[in-house]
C-alpha cells in the first residue's frame, strides 16, 4: 500500500472529510495547510441561510457571517473589508458575492478571499444574479436594467473568462423593470 503525507490527499477524500464538518469547522479545515485551502468551500449546512451584517465597533467598519443555526457569528478578515466597502452587493450563492463597485462587477469568496473580475460594464442596470459557482464552466452573470423615461429594455450576460458583456436591447416595454426571476 502507497502512502502520501497528510496535507497531500486526493481532492475527493478532502471535500469528503469537509462535507461531514460543521459549518465553523469547513471554515477552519481550509486554513490547515495551502493544498487544504484550495478545497471549494461549497458544503454549508442548507438549513437557514447565512446573515451578512455590516457593523462598526473601535476598531472601524467590521463585516461578519451569523450563521441561525446553530447560531454562531464569524467575524471576517480586515481584507474581506477591502471588498466590500464601497460595493454594492448584487447576488449571492454558493458562497460567492457577486458585487458592483462603480463600473467594475466582480464575483467574491469571503471564505476563500478569491476574486473573479468580470468585464467592465459601463450602463447601468437594475438587477442582476448568476446561474451557478463562477468557478463552474457553467456559470452565467445575468443582468437587466432599464428606466421610467425609456421603453427599451437591456439584457446583459457575461461568463467569467468573457472580454465583454453580451447586450439585448428589447424595445416596447413601459413600465421599469423591478427584478430578475
């Protein structure tokens, strides 16, 4: 029988191992070692979901998770801050953020401190959200905007990896869009 040193197990076995921790433990099992943290932190417990909260204390702008059940707050890194101060947050799932600041959308991992830039979008838009983990080929950005003194209609997608957003304009539309479903 072959054997490997601990910090070198097979990906499958790690996410396996993760997958039966509780949420505060997923979070420390990545901080194990550098080939532990490269494990996708997507195995959270699916009873509630995670409240994230801006708060300020002595210490300045502070962001944590509080996690309902069973209920526990995580105070975020400093760095996770840099990220989130001064942007607006889109969407969420799996984890991720996507996230607006000025013209620049990106996607965040408040777990993993991982960034995924978009291309830059220079119109406006009302709502957005994306289709699965940016790290899946899979996933798509999704989002829509209009006005209340126009009758067009912007779809935008992007995909991490794309140079640019792809834009359908629908025109006949008066009434301003609210969401995307």
């Amino acid at each position: 029988m072959e054997s490997r040193p601990w910090y070198d197990l097979p990906v499958e076995i790690l996410n396996l191992i993760q997958s039966r921790l509780p949420v505060a433990e997923q979070i420390r099992f990545r901080i194990v070692c550098k080939s532990w943290h490269l494990v996708e932190a997507h195995h959270f417990e699916r009873n509630l979901p995670w409240v994230l909260c801006h708060f300020w204390d002595d210490s300045g702008p502070n962001c944590s998770f509080h996690i309902p059940s069973p209920n526990q707050t995580h105070i975020l890194s400093d760095h996770v801050m840099e990220y989130l101060w001064d942007a607006g947050i889109c969407a969420s799932k799996h984890g991720w953020l996507l996230l607006q600041q000025s013209n620049e959308t990106f996607f965040f991992n408040p777990f993993s401190n991982k960034v995924i830039k978009l291309p830059s979008m220079h119109i406006s838009f009302n709502r957005a959200t994306f289709s699965s983990t940016p790290t899946s080929p899979d996933c798509i950005c999704f989002a829509i905007g209009s006005s209340k003194s126009s009758d067009k209609i912007l779809i935008s997608t992007c995909s991490p990896g794309d140079l640019k957003w792809r834009i359908v304009t629908l025109d006949g539309f008066n009434k301003a869009v609210e969401d995307v479903v």
